[in-house]
C-alpha cells in the first residue's frame, strides 16, 4: 500500500499561539511552565489535525520554540562556552543562543543565523570546533515522539542527520584554522546513535533523517561519510528515510540511492525531473520512495491528477509498497490553515491549499495511487480536477499592457547614465559628511503603530485619521535622528506592516491572506502575499510619506522601496509563468515609483534586495541564469534616475562569496550589508575583490535587543577601515529597527553616531 506522509508541519499555531507565548515568555508575563503549556496544545493540535486528515506518517520532533537546528544543538551539547556558566535553565539558555540576553550581568549576543536553504526562513548556526563536547543532553526528537504517543498518536520522529548538521556548521571561535566542522562526525555520531537507539526502543516504527545537503553541490564530496555513517546509524536506529529537499540530488544520487537505509524522499515539487533517473537507481534495491509531490514551499493547489500520473510511474516500478505520496519538503513554509481565510473570493480561495489542505492532498493522492474507489477520495479527486481546470483559465487572462511593457525592455533600461565615479561627483550635492551615518530604514514597530493599524483595518478611524497619525510617527523618527545626528535619514517605515505586504497591497496582482503567517527566525513570522496574474502599479505608493519626511528637514531623505527580486522571493510566486517574468513586472512598476519620487524631491533612494542572495539556485550550474535576471531586474528599477540621485540598495545574510561580479553588476550607488556577525570575513572578501562603489557594512545586530558599546562599535570601523577606502565607507547598523524597542534603538545609534565622529577625527 502507498503511505501517506507529510515531512513537516509549521509550528507556529493556527492563530500564532507559539508566538505569543514566547514573547510573553521573554516579558516575564508567562512561566515556563505556562509556555510548556502552550507549546503542548499546539503541538497536540496539529498531531490531531493531520491525522484527521487521513496521513499515515505524521511527524514529530520538528516542533520548537525558535528554531529547529538550535533544539539538535542544545541535545546534543553544541553550547558555546559565551552562553554556559550563567545559571540559566536550558530553556534560557536556548533562547540566549538564538536571540542574545542582556539581563541581571548576563550579556552575551546571539549567536549567527542563516538563511534555510533558498528560503525565507533562518536558523541558528551551530558552532563547532576540536573542544566542543558533544553528548547527548536531551533528546528533544524522542520527548516529542513520546508526547504524542501518550496522546494515542504515533507519529513517524524526525531528525536533521549529522552530516546536513555538520555542514551548515561552522567553525566556533578558537578552532584551529582550518578547522572544518564536518571532521568532527566521529565524535557527533555516538551521539546520533543515542538518539536513535532511543527511538527504537520507544517503539518508534520509522524515522525521518533530513539530509537536505544531498541536493547541494557539496554533498559530491561526502560520499563516503554518508556510506560508514549510514552503515552505523541503520544498527541502532528505526528504520531510516533519508529525506532531501528542495532540489534534485543529481549526481549524489548514484551513493544516496547505495546507502542501507530504509528509504529514500525526493522533491518532486522542485524538481520533477529527476523521477525517472530515482526509480532507475533504486529499482534494483529494496528501497521505498518517498515522492515530494505536494508542494511545502509553495500554496498552490495540487493538481492530483498530475501528482497521481506522475507518481504511478514509480508504483509501476517499484510496487506500491515501495513508494510514499508526501509533502516536497516539510510544510513549515506554508501558512496552517485555508480555514480562517475568510476575505479571499470564494473563487481565490479554490486556488489554494496551506498545510493542513496539503495533509489531506497527500493522504487522498495516496488512496487515489491504491486504487481507491471510496466516493469521498472520488469525489476529492473530481473537485479538484474542477478546480485546477477553473485556475488554468484564469490564467489565460493576462494583462496585455503589462506583457508588452516587458517584451519592449530594451538592454538601454538597464543602464545609468554614467559610472559611479562620475555619478558620485554629481551626488555631492547631498552635502553627506565622511563616513555618513545612515539607518536600513524602518525604526521601532511600536504598538501604538500596530494598534492604528488595526483600528485603521477594524474602521475604528478613518483614513485621514490614521494618515495623521502616520505623519506624526514620521516627524518624531525625523526628529529622533536629528537629535542622535544621524547624516542621511529615513522616514521609518512606520505605514508598513511589511516590506512586501506594503507593496504588494498596492501593486495589480496580488491578493492577501488574513492569517498566513510563516515563520521567518525565532518569533519573527511573515505573511506572504500571492501573485496571482501580472503586476502593475497603479499609482505611486510611497511619494506622500518620503517627501513628507523631506518637508520636515534640511538634512537628505532617504526613500525606501522594496526591490523587485526580494518582493517575488519573498512572495507566494505563480508558477504558471517564470520568476524572471514576474520580476521583471515587479521592476517596472517600482521603476516608476523610483523616477517618481526624484521628481518629487527626493535624491536619495533605498530599492532592499535582501532576498538576492537567498534566491541563489542551489546548483552552481543554474547560478548564471538567475543572477541575470535577478541583477537584470534590480537595474530596470533603479536605473531610470539622473547622476546626481544616489541609489542604495541592502542586503541581510550576504553569503557573497562567488557571486561579487553580480553584487558589483547591480551598481548601486551603495549598499549596505548585515556584516557584525560574520567577522571581518565577509569585508575582506569585498576587498579582494575589488568592489568599487560605496558599502555600508552594519556595525552592530539588531537582530537582539542588546545594546552594543560605544568602544565595540569604533573597533569595528577600525577594523573595517583597514580593509575598505575611508572614501566610500558609510557607518550603519546591520538591518532595519523595526523589531526593536525605542530605548536600545537610542542608545545603540548614538554611539554608532559616535563612532563616526571619531572616525572623522581619526582618519
Ligand atoms: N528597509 C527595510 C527595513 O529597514 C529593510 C529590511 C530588511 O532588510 N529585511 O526594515
Ligand atoms: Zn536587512
């Protein structure tokens, strides 16, 4: 018989249950007890949910409170000695690891996070290095497989195998040069053998590995670690799925498909294409195949009939005993339910499926693959054939001014008028001092602001009303920074919700969800919009604010726009028509919004590519392709204004390496860049390069509500300044303020202001 399984679930709550509990954890509001509490009901919710939906394999141990990869660090000891010896409760002590603690003499940062894969989503870094002590702490997988099962429900566990651990880990402080954390899985290996030598014994039938570096480039070189770890962990643990996700294994598939373990999942979402070569590799093993067939990174209904066809093929091949129908990857990527959607048409809402409509998509495609012929599978399967065909004539609607608009892009739209040498002279007219301070763009999200937001969405205050409070939100922020002395200011962003929802509420495309969280780090969750059919801009959408602001100040205002690459990666995208296409929409609409706000005054102008890096294909080979269009798109929406209005654009989490030709290809006028947590690595990567235009690297974390000192900040411009032009460096922090309360964002510039007048003085 086909099983049914779902690799992941989100672990947030249907209505943002974990979030609330955690932050009321850190406000002293609730006791550890009290958040175990609501952690449990979340978790005994879903577990009952999915199962309700008819899945066989239902997952556990991919529940936390933070992150996932921070619970295998804390069971399995992976603590930097800078978050050990404070008398915190392991609790505490995981919470300091992912956001920082700065409290009763304890002050220690967080620790780095990074980007998941090619997603929105960022995890904790483990540290590693010769000394790090690993054991068995805790076993978090098992605790939750138990807790389940106390609930009558059995669940398949699931954990990130050693290897993915090892490598997206890095070397710790004080490791050896050189020293790679990969070279410690003969110590972490024990460790793994615990862990699942304990799930067996609690009974567990089968249990999920991650292995998602499979589909990296770098898998290619660990094959024979994957053989004598595999080889050791099949000895003690459950039966063992390897899952890989969100790509294709390509060439590890020849040692993936050898490995002694039970089964085998692959991302038929991400990459149909590799199906036929999969069967062929492990027809003449005794492995099952688990097909990713129902998306977990996307929230497009699954057309079954398709899935079904597909993954025939490999029951043919194989039997159905051998295969599983599942989710692509886990499903912590997609919002939890349809059901409290409630403003989406009824015909929108018969696009879409979220996490618990894709549990019941993969337990039908699983009856459908057994031949079922149950009226309600029938009925499930004709529905959705109704639905999907409904969708596919949507599409054929297309807005004709927008398609021609991007069939006329000529290679002349993407080009300044002239270098930045030249422009840099014209944009003296800014009159920015050296080393000009300046902020990403967003300041504390208080709650009044949300609260007028509410009430603005509620009609508890009209439109006007809340544009005044909007304006008086942006004269304080201008104020805040003449008074701190910041050089080049920002308007604060106090009218967006979100730096994609903002724009996506005002562009032709898209719709919106009420309750479509996903989780982005920690408590910090998103709510993508969706694009539905081609985008347009109907009018300008944030003139008013910034030339409002400028009205304000003699000093330089710095507009703010979200780029065109990181709105679509950050974004539900189509899939019925490419991600260039939709990019470059997007460019031309935000295009119009950068020559508008010039004209309106305002000549310096910030288009954020966060996501450019994030968006990067996971396969070198598909490298080129996307960094054209994505750079390609960038330009169209900047390169529309005169020399003299300097262009900046921002980057977090930015893993250049291999890819400064496009960093420098984008040519903004300057960047900025998160940079205080990834050592001077990153800067002098820039500089051997040879990045020629202005950079701003972040001289402090604003991930953490820790304040960093006044001496911490000018040793990092020294720091930076041995390696950059004392010309071209701008001083800011590493990210926008929006998270961040008022008292630390004070503190905190003012003496990144300090450090610029004393780099004044100094160099
Ligand atoms: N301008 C945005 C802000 O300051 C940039 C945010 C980001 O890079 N994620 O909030
Ligand atoms: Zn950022």
């Amino acid at each position: 018989m086909v099983k049914s399984s779902v690799l992941g679930f989100p672990r947030i709550g249907a209505n943002r249950e974990v979030k609330k509990a955690v932050e009321a954890y850190w406000a002293g509001k609730l006791t550890a007890e009290e958040l175990t509490k609501a952690a449990a009901d979340v978790k005994k919710a879903s577990w009952t949910a999915i199962k309700e939906r008819g899945v066989d394999l239902i997952p556990s141990g991919d529940f936390t409170l933070y992150d996932h990869v921070l619970e295998h660090s804390l069971s399995f000891n992976v603590i930097p000695p800078r978050y050990q010896g404070h008398n915190l409760s392991d609790l505490d002590v995981f919470f300091a690891m992912g956001r920082g603690r700065q409290a009763a003499g304890v002050d220690v940062p967080a620790s780095e996070m990074k980007k998941w894969f090619d997603s929105n989503y960022h995890f904790v870094v483990p540290e590693v290095s010769e000394e790090t002590d690993f054991k068995l702490r805790r076993n978090h997988v098992l605790e939750q497989y138990n807790e389940a099962k106390a609930l009558g429900i059995e669940t398949r566990p699931v954990v990130l195998g050693p290897i993915s651990y090892l490598v997206l880990s890095k070397a710790a402080k004080g490791a050896k040069a050189g020293f790679e954390p990969i070279s410690a899985l003969p110590k972490l290996l024990p460790v793994y053998t615990e862990l699942l030598a304990q799930l067996k014994a609690a009974g567990a039938q089968s249990v999920q590995v991650d292995e998602p570096i499979l589909v990296l480039d770098a898998a290619a070189a660990r094959a024979a670690e994957y053989a004598s770890t595999y080889a050791a962990l099949v000895k003690v643990a459950p039966p063992i799925v390897i899952a890989t996700y969100f790509g294709r294994l390509d060439s590890n598939l020849e040692f993936a498909a050898k490995l002694p373990v039970a089964g085998l999942h692959i991302d038929l979402d991400r990459a149909p294409e590799q199906l036929d070569a999969t069967i062929a590799a492990v027809k003449s093993t005794s492995l099952v195949l688990s097909l990713g067939l129902v998306s977990g990174r996307n929230i497009w209904k699954t057309d079954l009939t398709a899935a079904a066809t597909l993954a025939g093929k490999a029951v043919q091949a194989l039997g159905s005993d051998r295969v599983i129908a599942a989710t692509s990857s886990s499903l912590l990527h997609t919002p939890v339910t349809l059901a409290s959607e409630k403003k989406l048409t009824s015909e929108q809402r018969d696009w879409f499926s979220f996490a618990l409509e894709k549990c019941a998509e993969v337990a039908t495609l699983a009856s459908v693959l057994n031949g079922s012929q149950d009226a309600k599978v029938t009925a499930a399967l004709e529905e959705n054939k109704t639905s999907i065909a409904k969708r596919r004539e949507f599409e054929r609607t297309s807005d004709d001014a927008v398609r021609k608009r991007v069939a006329a892009i000529t290679p002349e739209d993407l080009k300044r008028k002239n270098p930045f040498e030249i422009r840099r002279k014209a944009q003296e007219k800014l009159n920015l001092p050296k080393f000009p301070t300046t902020t990403i763009g967003s300041f504390p999200q208080t709650k009044e602001i949300r609260q007028a937001r509410a009430k603005l969405t509620k009609g508890e205050i009209t439109e006007a009303e809340y544009d005044e409070f909007i304006k008086k939100e942006i004269e304080l922020v201008v104020r805040f920074q003449e008074k701190v002395g910041l050089d080049l200011l920002v308007h604060g962003e106090p009218e967006r919700n979100d730096m994609v929802q903002y724009f996506g509420e005002r562009f032709n495309g898209f719709v919106f969800t009420q309750n479509g969280w996903v989780q982005s780090y920690g408590s910090r969750y998103v709510r993508p919009p969706i694009i539905v059919s081609d985008v347009s801009r109907p009018g300008p959408v944030t003139v008013q604010w910034s030339s409002y602001a400028q009205s304000l100040t003699s000093k330089p205002m710095k507009g703010m726009l979200t780029g065109p690459v990181t709105i679509l990666n950050w974004s539900f995208p189509r899939v019925d028509v490419s991600r260039k296409t939709q990019s470059q929409q997007l460019a031309l609409a935000l295009r119009d919004e950068v020559i508008d706000l010039e004209k309106a005054g305002i000549f310096a102008i910030q288009v954020d590519e966060p996501a450019i890096r994030e968006g990067l294909p996971l396969r070198r080979v598909d490298w080129d392709d996307y960094l054209t269009w994505a750079v390609d798109s960038f330009r169209l929406s900047t390169a529309g204004v005169e020399d003299s209005t300097q262009t900046h654009s921002h980057f977090c989490y930015s893993d250049f390496n291999d890819i400064f030709p496009s960093i420098q290809r984008l040519d903004a006028d300057v960047i900025s860049i998160e940079a205080s947590k990834s050592d001077m690595k990153l800067l002098s990567a820039f500089q051997q390069y040879g990045y020629s235009n202005s950079i701003g690297p972040g001289v402090y974390d604003i991930h953490s509500p820790r304040v960093p000192g006044d001496q911490e900040i000018k040793d990092r411009v020294a720091a930076m300044l041995e390696l950059l032009s004392p010309d071209l460096l701008f001083i800011n922090p590493d990210c926008g303020l929006k998270t961040r309360g008022w008292k630390e964002t004070e503190a905190s510039l003012e003496n990144v202001v300090a450090a610029a007048k004393w780099a004044r003085a100094t160099y």
